[in-house]
C-alpha cells in the first residue's frame, strides 16, 4: 500500500524591524537619541533607534502568533544580517517574543518584494527537491513593513504596510491575521507545473 506523503503546511511572517518593532515615534528611542546621540541612528531611518523591540510591538507579534499556529518568521529587515536566525530566535526569546525565526531573506540591494519572492522560490526548490509534490508546503504569509516594494500584485495583496511613526500594535492584528488565512497561490510557479 503506497503511503500518501503528507507536507506541513507553514505561514510565514516577513517582518521588518525599524518602524515596525521600533516606531520612529517612541518615547524610548527619543531617549536613546538624546541620551547616547547619533551613534544610535540607522542610516537608512535617520529617527530610528537601534534599540531593542519595545511595547506594544511585541504584545502585537506575540497576539498575531497566538492567533496562527504554527507562524514562522522570515527576518527580512536590514538588520537580518546582523545575526543568523538562531541569533534572533534566542534576541526575540530573551525579549519574550515568542514567534519561532526560521530565516533571513537574501539581500538585493533593498528591493524587499524581489527578496521576498527570492526566499518562496528558494523554499519551493527544497520542498521539490525533497519530493513534496503532493502540496505547497507554504500556504499563506504576510509582508508586515514600514515601506512599500512589493514588485508584484500577487505580493502587493499580502503586503500589510505598518505606519512607521507607530509601529506594529494591535490595531493590525485581524488584518494580519487575516492575510495570513486567505487563499493563497503561487502563480509564477503553477505557469511552469511547479504549483
């Protein structure tokens, strides 16, 4: 009798961490900024703090992980090469974020929807390269970030755009949650058979 091989199914959460686990707007990073000076500042968000995630940021990941079993993160922030993802695993843990961090996107020179698909296409291969063509092991994720760069439509529709003058709070919980269990398809790769 031929066993039918079963795929995990897996959400992924692409998260960016400056104006999203950091708003530009907290208290806590106007007072880094004024405590310790620029030394503080990233680059690329000139009111940015390097500074730990802070509340209600983790209160809102942990709320959207508690709502979605199973939720693995992708770090796709500036930051993700900062650590390897066992480093943020432990960061997060320490912070009492309880999500499980299984990856980093690859960098292509800040073009965040092209990076994002780089890693689906990159988890697909190995799914096929295993032999699990019985489903598509992802079947849902969300792009949670300040900024905009989707690339394309069927990635614009999973794109949850945070304000980052206040960050990830719960006001966006539902609609994450919500992204996270909508249909999803992969359309570049049903073309070629590989859906």
């Amino acid at each position: 009798m031929d066993e039918e091989k079963t795929v995990r199914r897996r959400k992924l959460l692409f998260l960016d961490i400056d104006g999203v686990m950091n708003a530009r707007a907290d208290e806590l990073a106007e007072r880094m900024i004024a405590e310790y000076g620029p030394r503080h500042v990233m680059p690329t968000h000139v009111t940015a703090v390097i500074e730990n995630p802070c509340e209600p940021h983790i209160s809102a990941l942990n709320a959207i992980h508690d709502r979605v079993p199973g939720l693995e993160v992708v770090i796709s922030s500036t930051w993700r090469n900062e650590m390897i993802p066992v480093a943020w695993q432990r960061f997060f843990a320490t912070l009492g974020i309880r999500v499980r961090v299984v990856g980093c996107t690859p960098h292509f020179g800040g073009y965040r929807g092209a990076e994002i698909m780089s890693y689906l296409i990159r988890e697909r291969g190995h799914e096929l390269y295993r032999g699990e063509r019985v489903g598509i092991g992802i079947d849902g994720f969300v792009v949670l970030d300040d900024d905009y760069d989707p690339c394309w439509d069927w990635i614009a529709r999973r794109w949850v755009r945070i304000d980052g003058q206040e960050g990830l709070t719960e006001r966006y919980v539902d609609e994450v949650v919500r992204v996270l269990n909508s249909e999803f398809s992969w359309p570049f790769l049903e073309e070629y058979g590989l859906g």
